[in-house]
C-alpha cells in the first residue's frame, strides 16, 4: 500500500510540474496582474476639505459614467482649484460612455480645460479603436490631445501589446496632428511602457502615495487619489496635479 501512494504521489508531483511547466507564462501573467492591482490601492487621504492652489502644480478631475449625471455648473463652485477635466469617451473598438457628450459639452460651457481619454482593450483590434475615438471624438482649439488609457494585459502577449499601442498611437497622432498622451500606473509604465514605448508621449500616471510624492519617473500629469469629494458629483473622484503652472497646461493644449 505505501509501495503505490508513494507511485501516486510521484505522478502527482510529476504532472503537476508539467502542467506549471506548460502555463507558467499564465500563471507570472496572472501574479503580475494581481500585484498589479494591489500597487494601485489607494492609501492616500480623502479630499474633502479644500486642496491648496500650489502654484508649482494645477489641479484636474477626471469622469466618466461611473459618477452618473454630473451637475457641471456646480462642479465649477467646487471649493477645489479644478483647472482641467478627463473625460472618458470610448472603450475597445466600438464602445462609448454614454455620459461623454454631455459631459464633453457640459465642462466647456463652465470652462475647463477639456481632455478625453479612450480606454485600450488590449485583446481588440487597435486601428479599430483608433477609429472608435475618431468617429466620436472632435477636438477644438484649447483642448489637451488625445489621450490613451492603457491598464491591462493582452492574452496575446507583451510584444503585440505594444504593437497595438504603437498603432494606435501613430494613427491618432497622424489624424489629429498632435501628440497624444499616454495614461497608465506606474507598475504597469515600468513593466511594458519604459524604454520599450518612444518616450515622446507626454504621461500621466496612477500613483496614489499622496500627492507631490511621485519620483523616478517625467509625468506631466500625476492621479494621486481616487478620493476627492467634489460639490456636483456623486460620490468620490479621481485627483490629478498637472507638473507646472496653468500657463504651461494651456501651451500643452492644440
């Protein structure tokens, strides 16, 4: 009897040891998400009371239509010093946010600098997406460019990930004339964006430390905090420090 346990537990082991052998690419993939996802837990503080107007930085929001209807004529009386607002428009290769438009035309009228952002599925066809956020997406004059929202993995790999991107990237440039913005945490910028993505793209990286805390990396734009109560919104909102003055935020807009 231990004569056969001993042989089930050797097939065990030994099968075992083949399959890990077979996924161990899904299975670093799976605890690279999982770390991923921890590194972005935000441990900063919420931001109920006033944010100070420092003038070494300027201060943005971002939406989409997870803060429902937004009421844009009270955001502007907020207590917070918002020069600037992200505005998620598309998702994948034919999905919008059904809150964009109102929320695109809703923020100009009460004067923030517009900026909308497409969230890059990385398992879609990426000159599919371009043309996702073309169809919707008209830009004006004092409007920040285009931006690219990448978070996560592709089934199919590092190297076609960053393939899609680079072709998303250069057909959106090419059709608005302007070079557009990369948004991406910054586990995920060391691990797939660094030194393997042209670094000409202006960034704005998740980090939620705090704020004024995000070294080691150029960002121009820095989401430190999901958890700013905003006067309008329903519920908590991202926070976003621009790395220069208000006069240099509009000489990035086309």
């Amino acid at each position: 009897m231990r004569v056969l346990l001993k042989y089930i537990l050797l097939f065990i082991f030994g099968l075992f040891s083949v399959l890990f052998f077979l996924n161990q690419e899904i299975i670093t993939e799976t605890l690279t998400t999982f770390f991923n996802q921890i590194s972005k837990i935000d441990y900063s503080s919420t931001y109920d009371s006033d944010l100070p107007d420092d003038s070494d930085f300027t201060f943005g929001i971002d939406v989409s239509k997870y803060q429902g209807k937004v009421k844009w004529n009270m955001v502007n009386e907020s207590h917070h010093p918002i020069k600037y607002v992200f505005i998620r428009s598309t998702m994948g290769d034919n999905r919008k946010d059904i809150r964009y438009k109102e929320n695109w035309i809703g923020a100009k009228k009460q004067g923030f600098i517009r900026g909308s952002y497409h969230y890059y599925d990385p398992n879609e066809n990426s000159t599919k997406q371009a043309h996702n956020f073309i169809e919707t997406v008209k830009l004006e004059g004092g409007d920040l460019p285009p931006i690219l929202d990448i978070e996560a993995f592709s089934k199919f790999g590092d190297k076609n990930l960053r393939k899609g991107i680079k072709n998303w990237l250069k057909i959106i440039e090419e059709h608005y004339e302007v070079t557009p913005i990369i948004y991406t945490g910054l586990s995920f910028y060391n691990q797939q964006i660094k030194g393997k993505i042209d670094n000409k793209y202006p960034l704005w990286i998740a980090a939620y430390s705090g704020r004024n805390r995000l070294t080691g990396v150029d960002w121009r734009f820095h989401q430190f905090t999901t958890k700013v109560q905003v006067k309008g919104i329903r519920g908590k909102v991202d926070g976003n420090d621009f790395n220069g003055t208000l006069e240099q935020l509009k000489n990035l807009t086309i």
